[in-house]
C-alpha cells in the first residue's frame, strides 16, 4: 500500500526502521528490536555511532563531493588502512556488485583472458558482470543473455580443481557463500584453489563483500586460511551504511588500471570515505579479538543449545556471520516474522537458512539473549507448523 511509486522488487515486511542505536533498532510504532542483521552485514558498528556521526558532519560541512579529477587524501588515507600498507593497490566504487565489476575487467585486462570459474551458491552481485558469475539460476531468470565464458562448479569440491585451466583469467569465490545459504569453504580446498590459480597464471578474486570488515572475526576473512588473493572485494561494512565498495588488487596488477581505463562519479566521495576512515580504525586489532572471543562463545552456546532443536538440521557459519539451517517443514521466512514479533530481526539465506549477522559491537550476552528467543521459538515450530 505504501510503496506504490517503488518498484516492488523487494518484499518488504509491514514496518519501517526509523532510529538506531547501539545494537537496538525501533520502528514507527515505538517498537523497539535486539538486531541481528546490522542491515545485511553492513552496520558492524551498529547505529549511531558518536565517532562516525561527527566524522561524517565534519565532512558534510566541509565539502560532500569533488570529481575524481583532483588529489584525494582522504582516498589514500582509506586505501592505506584497507589494504594494510602492503603490497595492493585500491579502486574505489559505491556498492558490492560495482567492486567484482571493477575485479572482473581488471581480471581480463591484465590476463588477456576472458573465461572465469565462479560456483554453485555463490552470489556476487546484480549487475551484468557479477550476476554472470553468480551461481542461482533465480536471480539471472529472465535477464539472459549474461556474459558467455562463466564456468560454474561445486564449491567445496576437490574436483573442481579440474576446472582451473590455463584458458582462465580468474576463479571467483567467497570464503563463507553468505546469500548462497552461509556455506563455509574448507582450508584446504581454499588453500589448494589457490595453488592450482598459480599454477596455471589464473587471478583469485577473493569476494569479501560480505565476509570482510571484521565479520569473521578477522579483517577479511581470507586471513583464517593464509590465503593471500590476487584481488578482492569489500563494500557492505567498509563505511557502516554510507555506500562504498572497494576493489583490491596486487600492486602488479596497477598497470592495467591506468587513466581512463575505470572509474565511477560518485566513487570514493568524502561523506564515504569519512566514515570508512573511522571504520578501519576502530577494526583494529583488538576489537578483532573481542569479536573472535565473542564468536567463540556463541559457537559453543549454540552447539550446545540449538543443534538438538527438533526443526535445527545443521549450523554453518564463521565468526559473527551464522546459518541456522532448518527442517523444510519450517519456513524460514514464518520464523522471521516470529522473531520479529518477539523484537529480535534476523535474515534468511539460501536453503531455508536462518541468517544472523549481529552487529560486532553486540554484547557477549545480548548475543545469548537473542539465541535464548531463537531457541524459544524454534523449539515450538515443529509442534505448530508440522
Ligand atoms: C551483497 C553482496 C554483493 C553485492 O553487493 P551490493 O552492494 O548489493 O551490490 C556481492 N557479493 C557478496 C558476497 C555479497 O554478499
């Protein structure tokens, strides 16, 4: 009824979001909600932040948008703290889908190739590129033809390894498949992906869109297994709600990104790039760790609590990114809405798969107050759907 000037490509739930605090979120009834969901994976800082507001006015009053045509400190500065001062260069973008765009043409550019390997369940974005290389025949219905020389194969699977063929110009993945139903990659398969990439002069485009910013429990999530990408993504939390993406790529690979060859307006704005200033300096290490420890906690707490839950067949996930996945007799979405009812919102994921994606700044026991009502109303839904 509201939305009628909109588009109706998202379903929408009957309440809007219209303040924020912490990790506790109120509709515009006065509702108040525990979030587990920091928008989808992007509020890790939760809401109204006092040192990403003032950073942010500051900016604001100060200027809110020059072109690229002109020095950017505040770009470099980001790009320093993004990629650790080490051996990458940044490419600046508003969103995630634009970041595998950007890692896309960079792949072919400095390849000379055009074939990519991507996987079953991944999902990369909704633009021509990144929906080529997204592995759910849903999302592609009806916008055919994508790009040709995309190759899929099962994630997780030594034999896909066959697949990376010299003709490559990169393999594209995510370390946890997050919309695909939070599938976690194997440190070996990941690991042994990797060497056959080198082996054979094909590019690893690491997809962290979702995974980075400190959501596992390291900045990027390619850090648990040693992995060391040729290029990755990030977007969703790298400017904790103020659209920005980011394309990171080895230093040798700058050649084939020099003037004219990419570039975006609004790509790596101040208002942007203020916030994401602030963002990589509080993901420092030691709020890493009290995430990792956080996540420790809860891993066991849920293990414990939930796994023997009738509708619960299985739990997957990584640091504070979590899958509960459940009985098809339960629908996920009917669980949600029960959540909702009981001020706890949550998302879903492929595979009738509750998603949680708190906030990192989410308390210890905020968190196992959340499982607490998750149990709750998972324990009874087998008894009242089934
Ligand atoms: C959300 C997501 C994207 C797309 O990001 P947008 O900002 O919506 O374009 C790409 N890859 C992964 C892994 C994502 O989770």
């Amino acid at each position: 009824m509201m939305m009628k000037h909109v588009f109706s490509t998202y379903n929408r739930f009957p309440f809007q979001i219209v303040a924020g605090n912490g990790y506790e979120l109120m509709d515009e009834q006065g509702n108040k909600y525990r979030d587990f969901t920091s928008g989808i994976g992007v509020c890790g800082l939760g809401y109204n932040v006092k040192e990403l507001n003032d950073a942010v006015t500051k900016q604001l009053g100060l200027i809110w948008h020059t072109s690229n045509l002109y020095e950017s400190q505040l770009q470099e500065e980001v790009a320093c703290k993004l990629t650790k001062g080490k051996e990458y260069l940044v490419s600046f973008c508003n969103s995630g889908t634009e970041a595998n765009e950007a890692a896309l043409k960079l792949a072919r550019k400095a390849t000379g190739k055009k074939q990519f390997l991507a996987f079953n369940h991944s999902f990369h974005g909704r633009t021509y590129g990144s929906l080529s290389v997204t592995g759910n025949e849903e999302i592609k219905a009806g916008f055919l033809p994508l790009l040709e020389d995309v190759k899929f194969a099962a994630y997780n699977d030594f034999d896909a390894l066959e697949e990376i063929t010299t003709d490559l110009a990169a393999v594209i993945l995510e370390i946890v498949q997050g919309e695909g139903g939070v599938n976690c990659g194997q440190g070996e398969w990941l690991n042994e992906v990797q060497a056959k990439c080198h082996e054979k002069g094909v590019l690893l485009i690491v997809d962290e869109v979702q995974t980075g910013m400190g959501r596992t429990g390291k900045l990027f999530a390619f850090e648990h297994f040693n992995l060391k990408p040729d290029i990755y993504t990030v977007a969703k939390g790298l400017a904790n709600g103020i659209p920005v993406g980011a394309m990171v790529g080895k230093k040798e690979l700058g050649e084939y990104f020099g003037p004219g060859s990419h570039g975006s307006t609004f790509a790596g704005n101040p208002l942007a790039m203020a916030a994401a200033n602030v963002v990589l300096d509080k993901l420092n290490p030691d709020f890493l760790d009290a995430v990792e420890q956080k996540a420790e906690f809860v891993w066991h707490y849920l293990k414990q609590e939930l796994a023997n839950v009738d509708c619960v067949e299985d739990i997957t996930g990584l640091g504070l990114m979590i899958g509960i996945h459940l009985d098809e007799k339960v629908k996920v979405n009917a669980v949600i809405k029960k959540l909702q009812n009981k001020g706890l919102l949550t998302l879903s994921a492929h595979g009738n798969t509750l998603r949680l994606l708190p906030p990192l700044i989410i308390p210890a026991s905020e968190l196992l107050a959340g499982i607490e009502v998750i149990k709750d109303v998972l324990s009874k839904c087998l008894v009242t759907e089934g």
